[in-house]
C-alpha cells in the first residue's frame, strides 16, 4: 500500500495533495511496468467490483477508470445517468455512498459540487478515489499528465511548464500546478486573459515554497521557452454568463504557426476534451500528445486500482 500516512488512514484520493514524492513516483513506475507489460496484469482484481459514479458528464475519466478495472480481470457497477440515482428522490450523498459500499470494493466519483469528494470519502467504507470535484481538484488527471510527461520527455524536474486557457476554473490545471511543484527546479508560466487567471490560493502556494512563476497573455511571446505548453478549453459549463463565455472561448488557439516557434522536443498536452483552442493541423505534429495521453490515462489508473486494493 502507498506508504503516505493519509493514505494509509482513509484509502482514498481527494487531492492531489495527498501525495507526496515517493508516493508519485510508486504509482508512475507501476504504472510504467503495465505500459511495458499489460498481460502480466490481466487477472490481478479478478473477484474484485469498482462502482463507478458520475454525477457530471465525462467520456474519458469514466471510460478510463472502467476500461481499467476491467483491464484488471475486475468487474464495473454504475449509474447510467445521475437522473436515475436515487439523488433524484433526495437521497444525500452521504447515503449514496453508504450504500454504494456495500456493493462494492472501490469507488470512483466524479460530482459538481467542490467539497463533495472529501464528504464520500469520510462515509466510504470501501476506498474511495475522486474522479473530479467541480472546479477544486482532478488528482487522476493529474497522475494522467505526470506520466505522460515521464515516458516522453524521462524527468520530472527542471521543466518549464505553461498552462494556456482557462486557469480559473480548471480543476485539471489546480492539480497539475500544486503537484509539480513538489519537483525540483519546475518553473510555471501562466497565459490566460484576466478574467481567467490562475486563483490567488496557487500563486501564494508558488511565493510560499520560492517556485518561479510568471502571468502572460499570449502563446507567442513564451512558446519558444517552455518544455510543456498544457492546453485546456474555456469551460462552458463553468460560466453563469453566456455572454461573458462567447467572449473569451476563443481567447487562445494553438495552430501550426505558433508551433513553429516552439523547441523541437517540446510536449503539447491537452486534458480534453477540446473544443478549438488547438487546431486539428496540430494532430499531426510529433510534438502533440494529447491522445497518447488517453492511453496513459487508462494505464495509471490501473496503478492506482491495483495500489488502492492492495493487490500491489
């Protein structure tokens, strides 16, 4: 079992806080081992049962989190739609997972509401991993980005990192910033319009632990300096002014051109879905890892089941 304490404790995954390092880098070389040899994993949850509830629309967090268990030789119960839950009678979420733990060995969860991971995981008697709590945290998104960054680029560290887009309100974003900068010598540049800039509560965290950041408000003027461009898409189902999302969704798009101002080993990345804030002429630059992204998704949740049931 992942040796940190918390985790030791509660079983379960709210933050990408509940990490540390060493705990990192367990689940990333677990996870690096299934990429290289997936067969030698096929039965390890055989008998095993993952309830997988998703109360806000997803396809590659919930597709992920099942295609693995199922990976895994386990075995997958859901909600089709939350509208057929008994949420819709009233039942508290408290409730909800009482009962689903009962059904279950693990539970993945992916809610609108912040805060709502941390409420499962207290009342969860199975553990419990948060698949995306509204705009707060995405920790498996974030485990999905450190090991892509691991097998394309082989480090962790002394990286430049830009995130482009909406810093706001991307719960992917939060996480990627707060756990790289747990490694040594990261620097952050942020591209955002104003409205959109990364929460006050992240920066402090960088000035606090003496990490290099800077606020931008083009692509163009930083492209040729970063390691990793992180894309992420104005978030629609975020804004209460549709006005207000019309005029900024098309802030920031990735295409051809900027690319070729960017280093030749420089890695594209992208949390998805996308919308256009990266061309599809981009698709076809080896630098784009986006969908290879999808894949190391599905693997290192597999790490993360297989480290949560305790079978590795």
């Amino acid at each position: 079992m992942l040796s940190s304490k918390f985790l030791k404790k509660r079983k379960s995954l709210v933050s990408s806080d509940d990490f540390n390092v060493d705990n990192l880098y367990e689940i990333l070389n677990l996870a690096s081992d299934i990429y290289r040899e997936p067969k030698k994993y096929s039965n390890l949850c055989n008998g095993y049962v993952l309830a997988s509830l998703f109360f806000e629309p997803s396809t590659r967090t919930r597709l992920s989190f099942e295609s693995a268990m199922l990976r895994l030789g386990g075995s997958v119960v859901s909600i089709p739609e939350p509208n057929v839950s008994s949420v819709t009678k009233g039942e508290s979420l408290k409730d909800t997972i009482k009962t689903v733990s009962q059904y279950s060995d693990i539970i993945v969860m992916r809610h609108s509401q912040e805060g709502s991971a941390e409420l499962a995981a207290i009342n969860s008697d199975v553990p419990f991993i948060n698949a995306g709590d509204g705009g707060h945290q995405h920790p498996t998104q974030t485990l999905t980005d450190l090991l892509t960054i691991k097998q394309c680029l082989n480090r962790l560290d002394n990286l430049v990192i830009s995130v482009c887009g909406d810093l706001k309100f991307g719960r992917t974003v939060h996480s990627l910033v707060k756990t790289l900068s747990k490694f040594p010598n990261n620097k952050f540049i942020f591209i955002s319009p104003e409205e959109l800039e990364i929460p006050e509560y992240i920066k402090n965290d960088l000035i606090k632990k003496n990490i290099e950041f800077k606020e931008v408000r083009t692509i163009e003027e930083v492209i040729d300096k970063v390691d990793i461009l992180y894309m992420t898409r104005i978030q629609r189902e975020r804004f209460f002014n549709e006005a207000e999302y019309m005029r900024l969704k098309d802030s920031f798009v990735l295409d051809n051109k900027k690319m070729s101002l960017a280093k030749e080993d420089m890695i594209v990345l992208h949390p998805l879905p996308r919308v256009n804030e990266i061309a599809e002429e981009v698709d076809d630059d080896n630098r784009a890892k986006y969908f290879k992204q999808v894949k190391y998704g599905m693997i290192v949740r597999m790490a993360l089941i297989l480290k949560f049931l305790e079978v590795m």
